[in-house]
C-alpha cells in the first residue's frame, strides 16, 4: 500500500470521529470569541496522536481558517498593539518549536493540560490585567505567545489576557486576537515544514478534518451578536477545563 493509502486507512478509526467531535467544538469557539481552536485541539490532537502529529496537524488547519475570519475583523483592528505583538511572537516560534521536537511527548501532553486549566481558572474568575500596555510588555507578551506557540500550538493565554487589559469593545478585542492568530498562525508553520513534521500522516489528517472546521467557524461567527456572551464564555470555559483534564489524565 501506498504512503497515502496507508495514511487514509490508518485515519479511518475512532480517533478520528473523537478528534471530528472536538474540531466543530473549537470551530464554534473560534468564530465566535475569535481564539479556541489550539486551545481545544492542541491538547486533545495531542492525547489522540501525540504532540509530533497532533500539533502540526492543528498548526496547519489553524492557519488555513486565520484568512478567513481577517477579511471581515480587519477594519476594527488595533493595529499599535496587534501588529508589534505578532512580529516578536513569529521571531519567537523557532525556540519553541525546538521544545516541541526535543520534550517527552507524555510532559508536553500534561503541560497543556496544565496549562489549558490554568488559563480556563483565570478567565473564569474575572481577573483581567489593569495595567498599562508600553510597547516593551507588547513585545515581551508576544514573545512569550510565540514560544508557547512554537512548542504546544497555543500561543492564546497571555495574549488574551493581555489584550483584554485595554478598554477597546469585544467586537476590536475579537479583530485583535483573530490578526494576531492569522499572522502567527502563517508563520508557525515553517519550524513544522523545515523539520519534517508535516508527514503523509498529518497532511491526511488536516485534509479530513478542515472541512469539518470551516463549516463550524463560520456557524460560530454567525452567533456572535445573536448569544449571550456570558453563557458562551460559561459553556466555554467548562470545555477547557474538561479538555485540559483529559490531557492530564489520558
């Protein structure tokens, strides 16, 4: 059999409707707060297949959807904060993208649980940073989403946090993360395609399941303005929290 073939075959398993199930999930998410698809399917693509294939395969569907939402966020983009925040974040993913290559895939696989959980905590609990944002925290919060980016594909938690420190309307702090993640997105792709990582494997992976996540994108932005936020970010904030337990515990 063929690499496709045996790739195509391999695919066809209960993993795959698993990984379907999570993937219109994050779909949803995405496109109506503008972040949640590597915070969903990094962790569990990641239980499923391992980080080696797990976080390429999200790496790559990620930035096949970042273009679509731009069009439409693009005129209510805070280009001072968006803009500087993604060029040190791209500088940042090779570093990352090192960890990922070089780590136990069993520690990886638990940070971003760790990690998932945290961050669903802080949200939850209504804490927000207050400060001001000088260009050097901008810059040093984008390095910091890029490193995380590079290694676990999910580059949101500081990011998110941090833009939401300033007093711009949920519709600009939406247009922000879906720049900053589309621009990311394109560039975290390079480490995975010098390396090798983007196998045969992968490549099938992305292209059963991408159809899966525009068609949920698209369903999530429609419901943004039409649903509650409050009970979006409720409902959201659970499926971080349980995706950040699975990762722990599989």
């Amino acid at each position: 059999m063929s690499g496709l073939g045996a790739a195509v075959a391999a695919a066809f398993e209960w993993r795959l409707a698993v990984a379907a199930v999570a993937t219109a999930i994050a779909g949803v998410m995405r496109g109506f707060a503008g972040f949640g698809t590597a915070l969903t399917l990094a962790p569990v693509y990641s239980v499923l297949w391992g980080p080696a294939v797990g976080v390429p395969t999200m790496l790559l569907m990620e930035a096949l959807i970042g273009s679509q939402l731009l069009v439409g966020a693009w005129r209510h983009v805070n280009r001072r904060v968006a803009l500087p925040m993604a060029g040190a974040a791209c500088l940042a993913v090779p570093f990352g993208a090192w960890v990922l290559v070089v780590a136990d895939p069993a520690v990886l696989t638990r940070a971003m649980g760790v990690l998932v959980i945290l961050f669903a905590a802080v949200l939850a609990s209504g804490w927000r940073y207050r400060g001001s944002r000088p260009l050097s925290l901008t810059l040093a919060v984008g390095a910091t989403a890029g490193l995380m980016k590079g290694s676990t594909g999910m580059s949101g938690p500081p990011v998110i946090l941090y833009m939401l420190a300033g007093s711009e309307e949920a519709r600009e702090h939406r247009a922000n993360l879906i720049l900053f993640f589309a621009v990311l997105g394109l560039v975290a792709l390079l480490p995975p395609l010098v390396t090798g990582l983007f196998t045969m494997t992968v490549l099938v992976k992305v292209a059963l399941l991408v159809p899966v996540l525009l068609v949920f994108v698209r369903l999530g932005a429609a419901l943004f303005g039409r649903v509650g936020q409050a009970s979006f970010r409720a409902v959201a904030y659970a499926i971080l929290v349980a995706v950040g337990l699975v990762a722990l515990i599989a």
